[in-house]
C-alpha cells in the first residue's frame, strides 16, 4: 500500500527556525518578497520558518529570553546591534539556542567574522550549510556585547548618526559624519588608569577599543583576531594626530603591531576613566547608556553559533 502524506505532515517533519527581524536595519527594501525567498530556501534544507518582527530597541532580547519554544536554529536579521541583542536573550536562558545572523544592517562587520557573502539569500545557504561554533561573548559591567566595545575619537559615531541618514546613504552616512569628526572636533587625550593581569597602569589614549573581531566600522583592525580563543584584543591609541591613528591603523593590519597602538590581548580588564567628558562607550554600534565610574570588561561565556563552513579564526 502507498504512502500518502497528509496536509501540514511535512511542515511537522522540518526542523525549526525563528529568525528575528529588524526591519528598521540598514535600508532593506521589499522584505516580504525576501521573506518567501527564505522560506523556499528552508524548506530545500528541510527547516521550516517563523519570522518575528522587532518592533523598538531590546525588542530581540525580550524575545529570544522569554521564548519558551524548541527551535534548532534562532536568527537575527539585522545589523549588528541586532545579533547583540539576540545574544543578550540568548546567555540569560537556561538553555541558550544554537544562533546565526543574516546580515542585513549598515556596516555588517559580522558578516566578516561569519565569513558570509554580501547577498542575504546566499548568506542564509551559507548558514544552513555551514558548521556549529563555539563563540566568545564579552561583558562590560554585566552587559554582554559579542564584537566591539569602546570610547574615544570616532567610536560615538555609530550610535550618533541619525537612523534616517544610515537608511538613506547606508556606510556612506558613517563616512561623511566621520568627516566632518576628523575636521571641527579635536582629538582628545584621556587619563586612564587600567589593572591588568593584576597590575596598575597609567596612560592617555585617544581611543580605547576592546574587540572579538577583525573589523569594525567597515575598517579591518586584526587578520588573526580568532573568535572562540576565551581572550579579546584591547587597542589603545598612544597619539592623538589622525594622521598617525590612520597610518598605525594600516602598520597593525601589515606587522600586527604599531608605535603608534599598544595591543594587548587578555580575558580581563579593569578601565578607569579620569577625565569626565568622553563621549558614552559605543557597545556593538550602540550606544551603552551607563557611564559608571569603572568598567570592568571579561570574557563572560561561550555560546553556539551557525556560521560559514569556510569561516576562519576558529579554534
């Protein structure tokens, strides 16, 4: 006797996707029609789609914390600081979902980390041909953040240009405030006092980054930056001169170190900031609201991620 399947069997037998989507990221145009494009694509690889839409900032945390369903896969589609507020759901359940991130934002510096192509539908293949990862999540204060976190000069720019500006002229609304930056603000040297491997030190910087990632703002800071490695790259900038900040930038890409930078790579650091007229810290593109009087940064846990089977900086 043959075998007939039933109305809704199939879409029983498919493993279980929820792609959380901020609609508001980058300049997406037509998502329904880029919507049924990635339900076709689940279904050739057998999974099956539930799309949940944000609606306001930490809509995606509240989301991924409070669901109570089985899902083998959870997405963010988004930019950057929508994987970080997936991420942020994600570390607080007892049971953290396997995450994936369909780039769909302004700079997208994930994408570079994920190792995927530039084309959503052909990034979401990647993702459901590719491999399981463990990934580092970091923390500053408690707050997790997965790539970048930092102050100084042109690190408020991304939480500073206007949303309309970032949806009409995408990176290049980063670029022209970034311009305008370098040519009427001056570049500042802070006081800072940071504990290390319980050691003290003083210094001034003009910009202090901490990152778990190759690039950031478009811009590739370490081809070695590896991503699951339990440690983070600190860079903090010894100059205030943009020429110097520009040329020390291209010297850490070619020789992995610069006068004009000291790299430090670590699981742990304590920041003390002297001066009080920085700019908040610009936490995964966004800005981090607190300004306490000390930020401790660690390695906070490790979490699963779906990425590029060609993806690299993975141990």
């Amino acid at each position: 006797m043959k075998w007939k399947m039933k109305i809704g069997e199939l879409g029983d037998c498919l493993k279980k996707i929820l792609v959380i989507h901020n609609p508001y990221s980058g300049n997406q145009k037509n998502t329904k029609l880029l919507k049924n494009k990635l339900e076709n694509v689940g279904k050739t690889y057998g999974y099956k789609l539930k799309f949940i839409k944000t609606k306001a900032r930490n809509d995606a945390t509240k989301i991924i914390e409070k669901t109570n369903k089985n899902y083998d896969l959870v997405l963010s589609m988004g930019g950057d600081g929508t994987f970080n507020e997936v991420v942020r759901g994600n570390v607080k359940r007892d049971k953290p979902y396997t995450l994936g991130h369909l780039p769909v934002g302004t700079t997208n510096d994930l994408k570079k980390s994920f190792y995927l192509p530039n084309n959503t539908i052909n990034a979401f293949k990647s993702i459901l041909s590719g491999k399981v990862v463990s990934y580092d999540v970091m923390s500053i204060n408690g707050t997790p953040f997965t790539y970048t976190a930092g102050f100084g000069k042109l690190l408020d720019i991304p939480y500073e240009t206007k949303k309309v500006d970032k949806q009409k002229l995408g990176y290049l609304a980063y670029f022209n405030n970034g311009i305008k930056d370098i040519f009427t603000r001056p570049t500042k040297m802070y006081n800072i006092t940071y504990q290390l491997n319980g050691k003290i030190y003083n210094d001034k910087t003009s910009i202090f980054l901490v990152s778990n990632s190759n690039r950031m703002g478009g811009i590739t800071l370490y081809k070695d930056a590896v991503f699951n490695d339990s440690k983070f790259e600190v860079m903090i900038a010894k100059t205030n001169n943009i020429i110097k900040l520009a040329i020390g930038l291209l010297q850490i890409q070619l020789f992995k170190k610069s006068k004009y930078y000291k790299i430090i790579r670590t699981d742990n650091i304590k920041v003390l900031i002297h001066d009080n007229d920085y700019k908040n810290w610009c936490i995964d593109g966004e800005k981090l609201e607190d300004r306490p009087e000390k930020y401790d940064i660690k390695v906070m846990k490790k979490i699963k991620c779906k990425v590029s089977k060609y993806a690299k900086n993975y141990v």
